[in-house]
C-alpha cells in the first residue's frame, strides 16, 4: 500500500480565501440592500469577522482531513470535515493531468493538479483536485498516473526501464524525456493577440450577467425610466456614453488575453505535445498526439486582413476550466502569420498537410454568399432608421459592409482532399478551415435546400469528436459533383472498415 500524503498547508489558506470569496458577493448584496433602507446593525458589520473565522476553521479542517494516494491501478482519496468519503479513481478511466501554478502556488513553489476523467458529471469541473503540492510531486503523479495507465507493469518509453523493487515507476532514476520548444510568442505578438480578440464581448456579456444578479435587489424600473430621459434628452451623449463603456471593456479585454496568454509556449516529446502559458495564473497542459481529432484554423475579419490566424487542436477529451478547452479546443498558436502554420503544423504534427491548394464553391454560388448577410442586416438596419432618425442613418453603411463580408465568404469557402486528409473552409462570422483525417471523422452530412437544388449546390459536413462533444469541418454552397466526389470518398473508407 502506498503512503497516504497531505496537501500542502498552504491549500488551508488557498481553501479559505475560496470560503471568502464565496462570501463577498452575497454578504454586499445584502449589505446594499439593508442599506438603502436603514436597517444596517453594528452585528451585521462584525459578520465579515465571523465570516473569516469559520473558513479558516473549516479551511484547517479540510487540510487535516484529506488523503490521496495511489493503490492497485487506482488514483485514490479520502476526505470530510462532518462526512467521511472516499473516492477511488481508476487509472483507464483518467483522460487528462494538468498541473497550473496560480498566484499562491507561485507565491510559495507549489503547483495545483486536477484530474479529470471521461465521466466528469459537471463540464469544467475536475473529478479530483490536488489544491497545493510540490511540483516535484505533481510531476511525479503525472508520470505515474501515465506509466500504469498506459503500460501498467510493462517498459514506459518515455521513463525508459526504471522499475522499483515493489514494481512501482522508479521515477528518481527514469530517462528524462526530451522536449523541443517548437513555439513561442514574444510581447509584439502578444499584444497583437489581445488587441485582435473579441474578449470584449466577453467582458460585456460579465457585466450584463452581474446586473441580472443584481435584480433582485435593485429597482432596474427606476434606471430603465431614467434612461429613457437620459435617451430623449441628448442621443449625442448616450452615444458618446456607449463608447466610453466600450472602450473601458475593450482595454480590460486586452489586459485579460496579455495576462492569459504570457510566456506562451508549446513543445514537442515523443507522443505528446506540452502547452503553457499564463503570467498570474501558470498553466501547464498535455496533449497525447493520438488523441488529437483534427485542426481548425481560425481568422476573424481584422487577423484575416493582415494575415494572421489562431490554429486550434481538437481534442478527443476535455482538458481544462478554459471553455474551449472543456469543449475540447486547444489553442496551439494563438497568433500566427498564415504562411507560417504549414511549418510550425510540421514541427508539432507532421502527419497532417496543410500547405494545400483549395477547390473553390462555383461561380453560380457567389450571390448566396451575398445575399444572405445582407437579409440578415437589413431588418436591424430599418429598425434603427425609423427610431434613432436622423442618427440611424449612418447605419445605412451595414448594408454594403454586409454584401462585402458575404464576398469574402464566397472567396474563402472550398474544400480539398490530400490522401485521407480532407480540408473544408467556410466562414460564418469567423473564417474557419479544418483539416480531418478520414479515420477520425464521426459523420459526413450533406444538405440540400430547394433553392441550392435549382443550382445544383449543397452544403457539407464532417463532424469529429471534441471533449464531450462534436466539432464539425463545413463546406457551404459547394458544387453537387465535389460533394459526391467527398461522400464516394469517405464511403468506400467506412465499407472497409
């Protein structure tokens, strides 16, 4: 039996520091709402006291309760302040390690590790979490985690031969594998990231979600009717309003990608692909190559102009708290110049091509590419004609911008087919093209409306697996005889299989 082992102490502070900021938002809600009627108690303000005292309690108690070690092919845990549980995790069934560092870890040499398996019952959220070890320790039970998985008491290739006398990974004597860095961004690049991200979408999304908390105990009536006022008196200053709230989510948007994305980097072992990055937050991921489905690159409007993309891996497991990263996405290249993916796609994953030509849509197709943004602009655009007259105007310009984009989509859309490879390109929004292995590909989907059937058009797609889901390659308003030549092509695959 192996030994039991403790946390870290720091997780006692790391644990209650959670316990607070769980805390603080309903503890301020609470406190404006009391406020505003005068009814805040000297008792009240001394909560934030009791408040502190029990985390930390119950911070220790947690420490001084929890186990984990590993037992007969089995990751295993016992904790419980009140409850005693027991949690046992089977080795196979464990589809990811990561290990990240955040600010205390840093503070004090430590490392965080969650473990999470292909039957996590909550997207994002670990089956198991190791708050505050050693990092040699959290390398340790990463390399031993892999060893018994895959090779239980057979050779690991990548720990050579080091066996104890017990038959456990002897790990203080294994072959240190060797890494390449094969990629990294420097601060230009990384400013470019941020400046070029559409997080600020994100930021504003937050801020709409923390005013529907707020709801409940706040009169949004009394601000809807005073900013209607607000509206009627000047349309100028709400538009400059606008802006200004605008740009403040744009700036936080930036220092958000800077902070996520620092020390980015990406190298090569010999089955896998190691990723990190993060300056507040350092977090370190693993990426078996065979697990990897298929790529994606990724361009909007502003990084397709100048020439730049994202390259995403599509993951057959979830990977991480990130959303793309639970979808199973990994960010490989953040920002790269697209002449540059073929070569850098070689060094990490030299199995697939990217440095193809495409088979364009047909000619015939281009004014469905064009009509369709523009039908979907021009309502919004008539709407705010009418009521924002004579400002509603300028929106007139959407029109146009609209038929452009529709050309642009007609430009990138195409498809392609390189031994068992097969790419497609579409853009809805963001320009995308995926590269898929023939063998990796789940489903082949073909669709065909009235109107594509008059021209002889149709719309394809090939769905893979993505974490807990599917990620699908589309080729859209594609000619009739490509999307035959696709389907006979992934046909005569899946019949010998």
């Amino acid at each position: 039996m192996s030994e039991k082992k403790r946390l870290h102490p720091v997780a006692i502070f790391i644990s209650s520091l959670q316990g607070i900021k769980d805390m603080i938002f309903p503890y301020v809600l609470v406190l404006i709402f009391n406020g505003s009627k005068g009814n805040i108690k000297t008792n009240f303000l001394l909560l934030p006291l009791l408040i502190v005292l029990l985390t930390a309690v119950f911070g220790f108690l947690k420490w001084l309760t929890f186990r984990y070690w590993m037992e007969d092919g089995e990751l295993r845990m016992e904790y419980g302040v009140i409850i005693r549980k027991k949690r046992y995790i089977p080795l196979e069934r464990i589809q990811s390690v990561i290990v990240s560092e955040g600010l205390w870890q840093r503070l004090f040499g430590l490392a965080k590790v969650r473990v999470e398996t292909a039957g996590s019952n909550e997207i994002g959220k670990a089956d198991a979490e190791l708050t505050a070890i050693t990092k040699e320790e959290a390398v340790k039970l990463q390399k031993d985690i892999r060893w018994k998985k895959e090779k239980g008491t057979a050779e690991d290739p990548a720990l050579g031969e080091a066996v104890s006398q017990d038959g456990e990974p002897d790990l203080e004597h294994a072959e240190v594998e060797e890494w390449e860095t094969v990629f990294t961004m420097n601060m230009r690049e990384l400013f470019l990231l941020a400046v070029t991200s559409g997080g600020v979408w994100g930021v504003i999304a937050a801020l709409l979600a923390f005013a529907q908390e707020l709801d409940d105990f706040i009169s949004f009536q009394w601000i809807y009717r005073e900013a209607l006022f607000f509206i009627h008196q000047d349309i100028l200053l709400v538009a400059t309003f606008v802006i200004l709230v605008f740009l403040a989510a744009y700036l936080a948007a930036i220092a958000q990608t800077m902070l996520k994305y620092a020390h980015f980097t990406v190298k090569r072992g010999k089955e896998e692909l190691f990723i990190s990055r993060g300056l507040l937050e350092k977090r370190q991921l693993s990426v078996p190559a065979h697990r990897v489905q298929g790529i994606m690159v990724k361009e909007n409007i502003i990084r397709k102009l100048f020439g730049y993309a994202t390259v995403v891996l599509v993951s057959a497991g979830t990977s991480g708290e990130d959303k793309y990263e639970v979808s199973g996405e990994i960010v490989i290249f953040p920002l790269i110049r697209k002449n540059q993916i073929g070569r850098f796609i070689r060094a990490c994953l030299p199995e697939y091509t990217v440095e193809i030509g495409f088979r364009p849509a047909p000619k015939r197709a281009r004014w469905r590419f064009i009509i369709k943004p523009v039908l979907v602009s021009v309502l919004p655009v008539c709407l705010a004609v009418w009521f924002f007259r004579p400002w509603g105007w300028v929106l007139l310009v959407l029109v146009p911008l609209s038929a452009w984009l529709g050309h642009l989509a007609y430009r990138h859309s195409g498809w392609n087919i390189t031994g068992d490879q097969l790419a497609l390109r579409s853009w809805f929004v963001t320009a995308r093209t995926a590269y898929l292995f023939r063998h990796r590909i789940q489903s082949l989907e073909i669709s065909v409306n009235l109107f594509q059937k008059r021209q002889n058009l149709g719309n394809i797609q090939a769905n893979i697996k993505s974490g807990i889901g599917i990620a699908a390659g589309r080729g859209n308003n594609l000619d009739g005889g490509d999307l035959q030549k696709i389907y006979r092509w992934y046909s005569l695959t899946s019949r010998e299989a």
